[in-house]
C-alpha cells in the first residue's frame, strides 16, 4: 500500500487541525468544519460585510483630500491679495500706498521727491509715480479744494485756483507780506539771467539793487552762487522756493521775456561789461 501526500488542515495559528477536516466519530459537523473545509475567504467576506470595491475607496479619499488642499490653497491665495493691499510694501498691518502718500504729503512743508517717498515706503520710484498722478487725476475729477501739483522737482498739495479768494479773505489780516515792486522786478532779473552778479541786475533796473538783493536772500527766493572767474563778483541764482512759490517744476516753464524787455536792454549789459572789463 503506498502512500500519499494529502492536504492537511490548519489554523488560524498556523498549527495542524485534528483529523483531515473529516467529522470525527459520533461528532457534529461545525462553523469551524466548513470554514477549514470550503478553504479561505476574501478578506472583505471574511469580515462579514458585502464586497467593497478597494479602488473605488482610495479614489474616494484621494478626491476628498485633493478638495480639501484646494480650497485651502484658495484661502490662502485670498489672505495674500488682501495682505498686498494692506500696504505699500505688502505688509498686513500697513496702510495702502494712497493713504500713505496723502499721510506724508499733509506734513510735508517743501514739495517731496517721487524718489524720497519710494525709499520711505519701501515701493519702486515708477509705482510711487503713478500713485501720486492718479491722485492729482482724482482730486482734479473731484473738484477738491485742494490740488496736487508736481513743482521744483517734488510733489505738495495747492490750494484749487479757484479757491484764492476764499484763500484770501482767510489771510487778508495782515499774515501776508507782498514784495515791493523793486524787489520783483530784481527777482525777474535774476530770474531770467541767473547766474548773474549784482552790477548786471543794478544795470538792467538803473538803480543800485544791493539791499534788494540782500532782502530776497533773507527770504529764501535768491542765493548765491559762486564767483565769477573773470571779475570775482558774487553770482546770483533763484532757489526751489522761488520754483515753488511760482508753481513751476523747472526754469523752462518761466514765460518767454523777450516780449516784456525794452530794446535797449542788451546795449546797456554790453556797457556793464565793458566797464567791467576794464
């Protein structure tokens, strides 16, 4: 009689089963006999519950997941655009780049650089640029009181044109000092010859303008300007507070003089110099 291999039954601990799955005698057959005898089961039938699509599951949480990381990655994007807008240079608890220009621009008593306020608000020149037109475009769309004017290479706020003779019934107490008549022809001379020295200016008006010179310098609309190389004279130019004073950026926007001078005018320079000369 040979012998042959036969299958033998195990536990769920791995140890052999009694018998070869068969009933013992005078024994019933049990739960335990038909598992060991039907062999083992999907792991989901195992469990006792229906069949579950494993695939289906993972696509289901890897779809919730990538929901989820969207919709904060969108409330994120959302808390950045609000931070940027917070302040000039991005930062949350900063003022915007409007507010800041109209805080700085109300202190300010000289008309300010585009480049002085870049470097205080940490912002490019060209966006602080653009900032300060659009407000100048606002105010003037708005009819404001006042206006905001780019003069002698910086940038203030004005008084609207129209707006003077409120402006000046406010002031007409006595707080405003008018030049005299000699002192703005001298200023005009100045104006539209500097650098020139005190012998041109007393020979253009015909009269002796050394303290009208002097008074224009106390009030910060002349100053020097070096010497002269041939004769050693004091030259004299306007300053920014004349540009601004004005309401002009630069000398190019100063009127054309030609038709305001008598014809005599260059004859008489040509004399000075000549006396000068000699």
């Amino acid at each position: 009689m040979s012998t042959k291999d036969e299958a033998v039954p195990v536990g769920d601990d791995g140890a052999a089963l009694p018998g070869n799955g068969e009933l013992p005698p005078g024994g019933e057959r049990g739960p335990r006999d038909d598992v060991v005898a039907a062999g083992p089961l999907p792991l989901n039938e195992a469990a006792g519950g229906d069949a579950v699509d494993e695939d289906a599951v993972d696509g289901d949480a890897v779809d919730g997941d990538a929901a989820d990381r969207d919709a904060a990655d969108r409330d994120a994007a959302d808390r950045d655009a609000a931070d940027g807008d917070a302040g000039p240079a991005g930062g949350a608890a900063g003022p915007g780049l409007r507010a800041s220009l109209e805080a700085i621009l109300l202190v300010v008593d000289e008309p300010v650089p585009e480049i002085v306020i870049a470097q205080v608000l940490e912002c490019p020149r060209e966006e602080v640029g653009a900032a300060l037109r659009d407000l100048a475009a606002s105010y003037d769309a708005e009819q404001r009181g006042f206006d905001l004017r780019e003069v002698a290479g910086g940038w203030r706020y004005y008084t609207r044109a129209e707006c003077a003779p409120v402006v000046e019934r406010f002031v007409r107490d006595g707080q405003e000092v008018r030049l005299t008549q000699a002192a703005l022809e001298t200023l005009a001379v100045v104006a539209y010859r500097q650098p020139v020295n005190r012998a041109r200016v007393s020979a253009v008006r015909g009269v002796n303008c050394d303290s009208v010179l002097r008074t224009l310098t106390l009030r910060g609309l002349v100053e020097e300007a070096g010497t002269e190389s041939e004769t050693g004279a004091i030259l004299y130019r306007t300053t920014g507070y004349f540009l601004e004073r004005l309401g002009l950026a630069s000398l190019a926007e100063l009127p054309e003089l030609a038709p305001f001078l008598p014809e005599h005018v260059e004859d008489v320079e040509d004399a000075v110099d000549e006396r000068q000369g000699t």
